[in-house]
C-alpha cells in the first residue's frame, strides 16, 4: 500500500486550527459542566441547612469556593434598608481581626452602600479606584477586587454578598458573576426557608409552653421545673412536668412523655396532666393507685395514647420526710443528699400508660433527708445516638452532684445548659427540695 501524498500546507493549517478550536470549545464544555455540578452541589448543601444563622455562612463560604475567594461577606439590610442590621465575614484571620479591635460593624458606606441602593451586580478590580470607594478602617487587610450581588427573598432586597480577591490574583469575571447570582437566587430560597422554620419552631415552641403549668406556692417545699423544646426542625412535644399541695399536705410530683412529636401529642400531654391533676385532688391514696385509675380513665375516654409518667408524693413524718413513687415505664428519679451525693432510685418501673391497664403497679418508697433535692426528668435529656443510656445518667449525676449547692432554678438550668442527651428530642425537668422539719 502506497502512501498517501501530504496534505498541502495551507489545508493541513487549517485543519490544526481547527481543531484546535474544537479542543478548546471540548475543554471548555467540560470546565462548564464542572462548575454546573459544583453549583448545584453548592445549591443542595444551603437548602438541607435550617438555622438561620448556618444558613447565612453557608451561603459566604459557598460562594467563596466557587469562585475562588479569598474574603467573603453577607450584610444584612436593617428594617430601613438604608444600611446593615448584621454582617458576616469570612476569610480574616485572628490576626487581622485583632488588628481591627475596636473598629465596629460596617454600616454600609462606601461601595457597600453602593450596593444596597443600586442592587445591580458590582465588579471592580480595583477597589481602591472605584468612585464610590470610602476606604478601609484601621487595620483591615487591603483588598483589590471585588464582586458583590444582591440576594432577594420573596421579592425585597434582603441583603448582599460581597466577595474580594481571588486566591489565584486574577480579578472577576463574567464567569464568576453568572455562577454567583445563580447562587444569589438559590440562597433567597434558603433564607426564606430558614425563616419560615424559624417562625414555626417559635410557635410550636409557644404552643408547647402554654400547655405546661406554672409550678404553684408549694411552700414549705421549694420547687424549679424547665422546659426545652427539641432542635429537630418544626416538632411538638409530649414532655411535661407538674407539682401540687395535696390536702393532705404531701406534695405530689409528676413528670411525663407522651409518645411522638406532633399536634396530638402536645393535645394528649395536656389532656393527660389535667386528668391527673384532678385525680391527685380526688384520691389521697399510694401514686401506683393513682396511675392505675389514670390508665383506666384514658382507656375509656381518649384515644389511648402511649405515656410514660413517674409520679410521687413527698410526704410528712415523725422525723424525716418519705418519697413514695410509682413508675410507668419511666427513668427513675435522681437524688441529690445534702451533703452532694447523688444516686438513682433504680425500682422496678411497671408499663407505660396505655399498655395494659389491668397490670399491678409496684409503689417505692425512700426517706428523705431535710435538704434533699429530687430531680425528676424526660428520657431528652439523656438520650444520645452516641452513648449508651447508662453512660448518659452517670454524666447526668455527676453534673448534678457538682452543682448540688445551687439553688434548684440554677440547677435546672445547669442540668438543661449541660445535658448528655444530644437535644434531638424535647425535655423536661423537675426538681423538688425537702424543707427543714418545725
């Protein structure tokens, strides 16, 4: 086979360039694909986001990798929208903020206020030289180009992002003011539905605490109870807690968890406290008794709902107070001596409520000291996907018994700042204290 004669030169130049041209357009196409997937890999991360505070970094640091940035930022416009209520920086270090002491949020001057009055995308590269440029306070680390979009949520301007100096010196462009207000416009979205979850979660968190009691005078006992709501996003509680004199002068203490996280569950927490309540008044008898007629009351007139209760009564005597409680499948309260040791009442729990009503309830009692303290609480604030149950209640006893001394408002406080539970579900706490004997 004959080899076939050359190309002439002309034609074989053209062929070169263009493919040439192709492989350019090819290698382009793949850089834009790239950067497609790394938009909306960016996209995904901010939206699984909820918090709305989360949300606002995500969207700075996001951006800067996208586009290669070594400074970022996010203000938020204040109510008049004249200037910002909040700035977020990313990208300064330790040592220039240091170098910044004392200088305050910026207000939006300069090219930032620029921004928030011409909401159009800004490129410069050239910070110093641009016209609208104010200047940099005392210590803040020079910057030369800048690209700043604004981010709109249902319409209005809520803020803007700016990002400074790319890490490979080349300034801006039209490349990365695309791929940024792609981002701009997810983030409007993200924000909006951080907020909407926020605006829930306080309702829900409101609706959950009108439900609780505020604890009554129970003098001569002293008495503190909380309630934290869980940090999943949007969910209702079954937690509850609750405390009354008895006419017979106990004190009688309750805490509780009706199973799920949803409107019936909070509407089940309420119905089941109030029932108790009024059977605690009715019936002067051991709290196994008063379970008992409770799961038989619910059994009749409710839908049944699965509870978990322990109930107690801290009765008088000749020489020191008594705890008598019954469990319904409930963790077991927590004793805290004077003297600051700690240890669980660990008795045999009996089922939950709305299990087996016809089953017997074991009742326990112990004697209390004066100035014993009583912690009683829900499986929140002990419940970690990390850490076995058992692991949970010694750290719990063990930040117990290091603040035994605080008054019981601080020490609720404490127990609820301080959990081993990983807050995924909601808590209560409650906390009852033995009064001197007269």
């Amino acid at each position: 086979m004959e080899p076939q004669d050359p190309l002439p030169p002309d034609v074989q130049l053209r062929l070169d360039a263009e493919w040439d041209r192709v492989t350019q357009q090819l290698h382009t196409l793949a850089e834009a694909h790239e950067r497609l997937q790394e938009l909306l890999s960016a996209v995904l991360a901010i939206s699984r986001e909820l918090e709305l505070p989360v949300v606002l970094r995500r969207i700075v640091t996001t951006a800067m990798d996208l586009v290669g940035a070594r400074y970022g930022a996010l203000g938020v416009l204040d109510e008049e929208r004249t200037g910002l209520s909040e700035f977020i920086p990313v990208g300064i270090t330790d040592q220039e903020l240091a170098a910044m002491a004392g200088v305050g949020q910026p207000r939006g001057r300069g090219l930032l206020g620029h921004l928030i009055h011409h909401p159009e995308p800004l490129r410069t590269e050239n910070i110093p030289g641009h016209p609208h440029a104010a200047g940099f306070p005392p210590g803040h680390p020079p910057m030369r180009s800048l690209l700043g979009v604004a981010i709109s949520v249902r319409g209005e301007i809520y803020g803007d992002l700016y990002l400074a100096d790319r890490l490979d010196g080349r300034p801006f462009d039209t490349e990365d003011e695309s791929v940024v207000l792609a981002l701009a416009g997810a983030a409007g979205v993200a924000i909006d539905k951080a907020r909407l979850f926020e605006q829930v979660r306080a309702g829900a968190e409101q609706f959950q605490r009108l439900l609780l009691p505020h604890l009554p005078d129970l003098r001569p006992f002293t008495a503190a109870a909380i309630y934290r709501p869980a940090t999943a996003p949007g969910l209702l509680g079954g937690d509850w807690y609750d405390a009354v004199l008895l006419p017979d002068n106990a004190c009688a203490t309750v805490v509780g968890d009706v199973v799920g996280h949803d409107m019936q569950a909070a509407a089940a927490m309420a119905q089941t406290r109030n029932m108790l309540r009024a059977l605690l008044y009715d019936r002067c008898t051991p709290p196994s008794s008063v379970l008992t007629q409770l799961d038989r009351t619910l059994h009749a007139i409710t839908d049944d709902p699965v509870a978990t209760a322990c109930l107690a009564r801290i009765e008088p005597g000749d020489d020191a107070w008594t705890l008598r409680w019954s469990s319904a499948g409930h963790l077991p309260p927590l004793l805290i001596s004077p003297d600051g040791g700690a240890e669980y009442l660990d008795a045999e729990p009996g089922l939950p409520l709305g299990v087996d009503a016809s089953q017997p309830r074991p009742d326990h009692a112990r004697p209390l000291p004066v100035g014993a303290t009583v912690v009683f609480f829900t499986d929140g604030l002990v419940e970690h996907p990390h850490y076995s149950i058992d692991t949970s209640l010694r750290l719990l006893a063990t930040t117990a018994a290091a603040h035994a001394g605080l008054p019981l408002d601080a020490l609720c406080q404490t127990l609820a700042d301080h959990p081993p539970g990983d807050g995924h579900d909601d808590m209560a706490i409650l906390a009852v204290r033995t009064p001197p004997r007269t």
